[in-house]
C-alpha cells in the first residue's frame, strides 16, 4: 500500500522524539523497575533495545535524510507493534503503558492518509486486546479495550478534522499569496516562478516558449473619465478574455501591476499570433463598458528565437510592447531580432 506522506520535517521530529523517549524508558520498564529480573538474556535483550531506539533517534532528528523515505509511513505500525510486544513481555496492562499507544494514532492522524489512520487504530486495538484480555481476564480486560479504543478514535478523528481545516487555510493563503486579489489571475511573483520553470522545459525539450506582454490603451483615461470602478472593471473583463484564451493548463496568465498583463504559453510565433488575435476579440465580445471595448497593444517575444534566459524573453517583449505603442497603439508587434542579437 502506498502511502502519501504530509510535512515529512514535522514526521520526521515526531520519530526522533518518539525514539529518544522510548529507548530509556524501555531500559527504565524493562531493567531498572524490575529489581529481581538478573537473567542475562533480558537484560541483554532490553539494553539493546533501549540503545538501539537511542541512536534510532539521534538519527531521524539530526540525520532525517540518511532514512529510507518508506520507512515514514510505516515507521507507526512499527511502533505499534513494539509497544505491544513490550507491554507483552514486561506483562504490563497499566494505564501508562497503554498511553503509548497514542504516538502512532497521533503519527498518523497528521502526517498520512485516512486509510492508514484507519489501519493504525484497528492495528492498535488487535495489539492492546493481546495485553489486556490475558493479564485482566475477560470482563475487565473488555472495559478496558473498548475505552481506551474509543478515546484513541475521537482522538484520531479530532486530529484529523483539525488537519483538514489547517490544509484548506493554507489552501488559501496560498492562493492569495499567488494571485492578483482584483483579477484572480496570477501575480508577479507566480509569475516569477512559472516563468523559470516554462524556460528550463523549454531549453530541456526544445519546445518554444512564447511571452506576451500587453496593457490597456489610455488605462488612464478610462479612469479619470468614468472612475476607478469602471477601470477595475475593464481589468477584470481583459483579465477573463486572457483566461479564456489561454485555457490549458500549461498556460500562465498573470498581472504584473497597473494594465500591465502577461500571457505564457508554450507555442510558436505563428501560435502567439493567432492568441493576441483571439484576446482582441474575446475583449471586444466580453466587455460592457460605459466607454466600450478596452484597446489593447501587445508585444511578443519567443524562447529561443528571441531570448536565452527568462530576463532576456521579458525584456523582449517588453520592447516589442514598446514598439507596438509607438507604432500608434491597438496593435501587435513582435520582438526583433536584429535589434537582440546587436
């Protein structure tokens, strides 16, 4: 079974604390406590143990990358396992022993999916049934078992809630924290991001890479003449056209600031064409403004026809954006690559 593993720096201190605890306690329960046990195999066999959980320890906190990455989904059945077998040999049933059981429950609670919690608990009640019911004897043994599986499983399932809601927060905040709060779209800094991941694809495959950079004709004007709502809404209604262009999922659309938008997509020139054409009329057929449809100027630019790097494929554009508004604005212009290579 496979398992999907959640903060494998949080899993990983969670095991070492587990283990530095459990090694001297094992020597503590197992030796020290039982003041007439002076058989050499036993006191061999919990020495070792108790060191062998030390060192376990100092290893998955300070070490976590010399571990084996399946040893973090099964390292709580393990532990259930060894602190059943415990409980087994030192014949303890006493609350404080059971109270371990807690680690593995918790363990998985956090840090793996439902199905193995759900393992985990069903695997804890077949360990502490083995305990229980042979030293307490049946009716004691059986109140025993079911409290302590009902508090492991509202324990679980309370974790588990809270893990749920922490996950869908920082589902959020993530969200914010990536996309322009006006638009929806992706901001610079996501931008940032998927722009060096496009290049690097782009220089392993050798597929193109194309950037288009685009802002609204007199964005300033629309403002001063008909407000700042009317200007948020053309940004909202160019930022839908740009979507609803670049519609795979490889396809980044992003404000960068101001009108100033970005389209990446992975085709040729002749794509990139065909894309500022779309945008232009998916603009002209979405827009509902007092002062009609937004112009927009366009500036193109390609990985490698244009640019080497992602600074260099922005720059390009940039400049071909430039060269579109000086050329009189509602217009698209491609980067040049005379002007590049000079």
């Amino acid at each position: 079974m496979r398992y999907r593993l959640r903060d494998q720096q949080g899993a990983a201190r969670s095991v070492a604390y587990l283990l530095l605890a459990g090694g001297p306690v094992s020597f503590v329960t197992g030796i020290v406590l039982v003041p007439g046990q002076r058989h050499p195999g036993p006191i061999a066999g919990f020495t070792t143990l108790a060191v062998a959980l030390t060192l376990g320890g100092v290893v998955c906190r300070w070490r976590p990358d010399r571990v084996p990455q399946m040893f973090w989904s099964v390292v709580p059945f393990l532990a259930v396992l060894l602190i059943s077998g415990l409980n087994v040999a030192t014949h303890d049933a006493s609350t404080g022993s059971q109270l371990f059981y807690l680690w593995p429950v918790l363990y998985a609670a956090s840090f793996l999916r439902r199905t193995a919690m759900i393992s985990i608990l069903f695997l804890v009640g077949l360990g502490h049934a083995a305990v229980v019911f042979p030293i307490l004897g049946g009716t004691q043994g059986a109140l025993d078992w079911v409290s302590l599986t009902v508090a492991l499983t509202l324990t679980a399932v309370v974790v588990a809630s809270l893990r749920i809601r922490n996950d869908r927060l920082r589902e959020v905040l993530q969200t914010q924290a990536l996309a322009d709060p006006l638009t929806g779209v992706a901001n610079r800094r996501s931008f940032d991001g998927e722009l060096i991941r496009a290049v690097a694809e782009g220089h392993r495959g050798g597929r193109p890479v194309a950037l288009l950079t685009l802002d609204i004709d007199h964005f300033k004007q629309i403002n001063d003449s008909w407000g700042h709502a009317v200007g948020d809404q053309a940004l909202q209604q160019v930022a839908a056209a740009l979507c609803a262009v670049a519609r795979r999922d490889e396809d980044v659309v992003a404000r960068l600031g101001g009108d100033e938008f970005v389209v990446l997509l992975r085709t040729d020139q002749a794509g990139a064409g065909r894309a500022a054409d779309e945008i232009r009329s998916a603009v002209a057929d979405g827009a509902s403004l007092p002062g009609g449809p937004p112009g927009l100027s366009i500036g193109i630019a390609l990985l490698p026809d244009h640019a080497v790097t992602g600074a260099e494929l922005v720059a390009a554009s940039d400049g071909a954006l430039y060269a579109a508004k000086s050329a009189g604005r509602g217009r698209t212009a491609v980067a040049d690559l005379v002007t590049l290579d000079a």
